[in-house]
C-alpha cells in the first residue's frame, strides 16, 4: 500500500477544509447499527456489511444503510435482515490495520466469517448477499477466501465499495464468482489505486445505493429467494401432491397442470413485490 498514516489524515484533512464538497465527513465518523440476525431475525434474505475506517456503528453511515433500504425496497422490508459487523464482533474499523499486507487484519476477516456462520448456522433458510466499504471491502473479499466452499457457496451476492484491493485483486474477489460481484470504484478515489490518500470521491458512495440494491436482490432472486420463488416452489409441492394421487401417466399431466397454476399465482404475486 503506497502511503503512510501521515497521507490518511493530510487527505482527510484537505477534505474537511473543503465543506461544500465534502459534507460526508462527519457522517462516516458516525453511523447507524443494525442487528437483525443478532437479533435472532430470519429472513429470507440477510445482508451482512463491513464498514469503512472510522464509521463508529456497525453499519456505518456512507453507504451501508442506504443499501439495505435499497434492497428492502427491492425485496420488501419483511424479506430482508441487515446485520453490521461491529467492534463488538471483532472489527473495530481502525485506520492501522489498512497498512498491513491483507488491508485490513486477521481478527477482523474472522469477525466476517463468524458473522456468515452465524447467518448460516442460525438461519439455514436464508440466502447471504454481502458488502464492504473502504477497509470493509478488503475485510469481505479476504473472508470469502478464507471460508470453506460450502459457507462461501452460502452468499449469492457481494457489492465493494472503495475497493481497497483493487489494483492487487484486478478488481475481483479471488476465487469467488466474478458475476455474483459488483466493484464500485469512484473516478478520483485514489484508494481503488493501491494508496490509503482520501480523496472526496471516496465518500461519494452513497450515490451508488441504489444500483447496489437491486444488483443485490437480483443475486438473491437468481438463488431462488422471495416471494416469486416461494410461490413458484408452492406450485411445484402442490402438482407433485396432486400427480401423486393418479397413475403414473395422468399424474404426470395433472402435477404439471397444478404446478403451472401455482408457479404463475406465485410468479405474479412476487412481480408485484420485487419488479
């Protein structure tokens, strides 16, 4: 990483000399928590966020919230937990850890894979999508490598933001799926160029929220979640039930039949609830 600490806070502080364009700066300092899966709250979709550096609350405030409002309105707001990383969990978002060779450390990758264990092992059902800002991108992309391929197999999703390992990972996440992955790296956000220097255009992510979202949500549908697939999947049961009770032949014809009826019923309830 070609920078020092001294370049950190000589770029932060050139952006708060400059107000008008860099209001965002003492919002990143703050932040918004969400425990949702803590909580004990399954959903059909969990999104579990790393925040940037700095950001106090385990969601942060420059783009975190605004994705999981994005994609509850993709999804709706009872199809979706938003879960923050938090200090408490084993990320305390410091500045140090982006100087070493991973852009972020060990404790707090791990507090990302415990994080989608615990989405994993307390609710089976639900399908992961994930996102990282600043620090919290190399956090994600460093976790998903480290899972075993069954856990990884779990997140149908991931959106990075200020991508810190950009230029190292070519703007991917080794090893995992390149279409299931989305980068958001800001023209002039020099942190996507293997520096630490801030610029105004890395808090600019904000603006992104939305786009992120949806290319969330479409992950989530993609691996059969909402109320499109369950509806779809509540035709199938019910032509495989109504199949079952004829002979082979006319079981066959009437299960299809059924399952038809159903997938469309459930296939137009989901279009008006994700479309």
């Amino acid at each position: 990483m070609k920078t020092s600490i001294l370049n950190v806070l000589v770029g932060i502080t050139a952006v708060a000399a400059a107000p008008s364009n860099y209001a965002p700066l003492e919002a990143r300092q703050g932040g918004i928590v969400s425990n949702d899966l803590k909580n004990g709250d399954c959903k059909p979709v969990t999104f579990i966020m790393a925040r940037g550096s700095t950001e106090t609350s385990n969601m942060g405030t420059v783009v975190g919230p605004q994705t999981c409002a994005a994609l509850k309105a993709n999804m709706g707001a009872d199809q979706v937990a938003c879960q923050g990383i938090g200090t408490e969990d084993g990320y305390a978002a410091e500045l140090a850890p982006n100087f070493q060779p991973k852009n972020t450390d060990t404790q707090s990758i791990q507090a990302a894979v415990d994080m989608v264990n615990l989405a994993v092992t307390q609710c089976p059902d639900t399908t992961i999508v994930m996102g990282g800002y600043s620090q919290g991108s190399a956090v994600v992309d460093n976790a998903l490598q480290e899972m075993p391929p069954a856990q990884q197999a779990k997140v149908a999703g991931v959106v990075v933001w200020g991508f810190t390992r950009a230029a190292q990972d070519n703007r991917q996440i080794p090893g995992y799926p390149a279409d299931q992955t989305k980068v958001f790296c800001a023209p002039g956000d020099l942190v996507c160029n293997n520096t630490l220097t801030i610029t105004a255009a890395h808090l600019s992510y904000g603006a992104n929220a939305a786009e992120s979202g949806a290319f969330l949500a479409k992950m989530a549908k993609a691996a059969g979640t909402g109320k499109a697939a369950t509806g779809a999947a509540a035709g199938e049961d019910a032509g495989a039930e109504a199949g079952g009770a004829a002979d082979a032949a006319t079981g066959a014809s009437t299960g299809a039949a059924a399952g038809g009826e159903k997938e469309n019923a459930g296939g137009l309830f989901g279009g008006l609830f994700g479309n």
